[in-house]
C-alpha cells in the first residue's frame, strides 16, 4: 500500500506538469513564540502525512530580503522539512519544493504571527525560608598573667537555626593583625558555636556577621568580657 501510494503521487505531479496545470498547494504551517518587544521565534514546515514527504527530496524557502542569506534549503524531512528562525514581522514566503522524480513546485505561505502568543503560566512562589530562632553572642576568657587574656567568641541558638547559618565572621579590634575572621565550622556545641579564640589585654565590640545558607546576613556585636576562668559572658 505504501509503495501504491508513492507511486499515485508521482503520477498525479507528472499529469499536473504534463497538462500545465498548478498542481495542489501543499500544506504550510507555522509555530511561534513571542520573545518581547516585537520579536518573534518562528518555525514553518510542511504539514503534511509521511507518504506525502517521502516523495520530496528538499524544500527551499525563500524570505524577506531583510533576512541574511534569505534563501534557505531544508533537505532533511524532519518535522516536515521544518525551518527555524526569528523576526519581527509577517511576510509571505515562497516555498519551493523539490521533488525526488526531478521536477519542483512553488507556492505562498503568509508567516502567522497575528494569533496571540500563549499566557505564560504564573509561577509559584518561592517557599518560605524556615524561621531562625534568637541567636545570642558569648564569651570565655582565663587570664594569661601580665594583664593578658586568652578567649573565645562564639553564638549560640537552637539546632534549626545553626543549621541555617553557613559561617559567621568576627571583626575584631583594628590592631589585631587580620582583624576580619570567619569561621564556618559550627564545632559540637550548639551554646558555643562557630567559635574564635584569640587573645589580647582588653576589651572590645567584636562585629559578628552571622551569614545565612539562603544569602540572607545577620549583623550582630559582642562586647568581650573578661571574667575568671571558667566562666561565660553571654551578650544578647
């Protein structure tokens, strides 16, 4: 059946050429999709069944003159010999088709680009970043004798939050030598984590950066204290 088709197709087109006649238009379309500001993506083709498109060996399109190299020859039938580009108007184009027994047709198609373009569908919106619960500051510190201290910074919250936090920076007195710190290891303890140990003979506001997985920061400040070894400081 398949090989009848083919071949009544072939005697049809030689019995149009033969009497001079214009043969039947094949079916054009064209997709679209609308870009902005007059600016389309477009792809015409041959809509037509497979025994239809076995018997073409090419297509040929010719566009608008504006176009660079505006005539364009399409030799693989997939997607019924399909042709893809992008504009910002309707025009007519001359589709040449070129038939494998040798002889070749012409005929018009207007680009549609007039039908409106597809609603975009809304997109969801972001889900909610997970609440962070309070995050307090603290310090220990045990004397070094000579009126020098060896401590410790840290912040301290509940697991949900610390899980949220990918590091936290210090900003420490401008005499210290790299005053900026960060440390992104949260350690063991959740009412001492992501600690810095330095030491030094006197207290400060340390500037602590909490920075947070989701891009998001946090600026909070320490005031270091000194107190006997042993104990802890806790800001708010």
């Amino acid at each position: 059946m398949r090989t009848r088709g083919r071949i009544a197709i072939l005697a049809a087109v030689a019995a149009w050429s033969a009497a001079g006649q214009t043969p039947p238009q094949l079916k054009v379309r064209n997709t679209y999709r609308y870009l902005g500001q007059g600016h389309y993506q477009w792809t015409v083709f041959l809509s037509e069944d497979k025994p239809t498109l076995d018997q073409i060996n090419c297509v040929e399109y010719t566009l608008h003159p504006t176009f660079p190299n505006p005539v364009r020859r399409v030799c693989g039938a997939a997607g019924g010999f399909a042709l893809s580009a992008d504009g910002w108007g309707e025009f007519p184009l001359t589709v040449k088709i070129e038939w494998k027994d040798g002889h070749a047709t012409r005929q018009q198609y207007p680009l549609d680009l007039h039908s409106p373009p597809a609603t975009p569908q809304p997109q969801a919106p972001p889900a909610p970043a997970p609440k962070l619960g309070p995050i307090r500051t603290g310090n220990t510190a045990r004397p070094l004798g000579g009126g020098q201290w060896a401590w410790t910074v840290y912040i301290a919250a509940d697991a949900n939050t610390l899980g949220q936090i990918q590091c936290v920076q210090y900003t420490l007195h401008p005499t210290f030598p790299n005053p900026i710190q960060k440390v992104c290891q949260p350690g063991d303890r959740p009412d001492a984590a992501f600690p810095f140990s330095a030491q030094g003979g006197g207290t400060f506001d340390v500037g602590i950066k909490v920075e947070l997985r989701n891009g998001g920061a946090l600026n909070l400040k320490h005031t270091l204290k000194f107190q006997p070894a042993g104990q802890a400081s806790i800001g708010k």
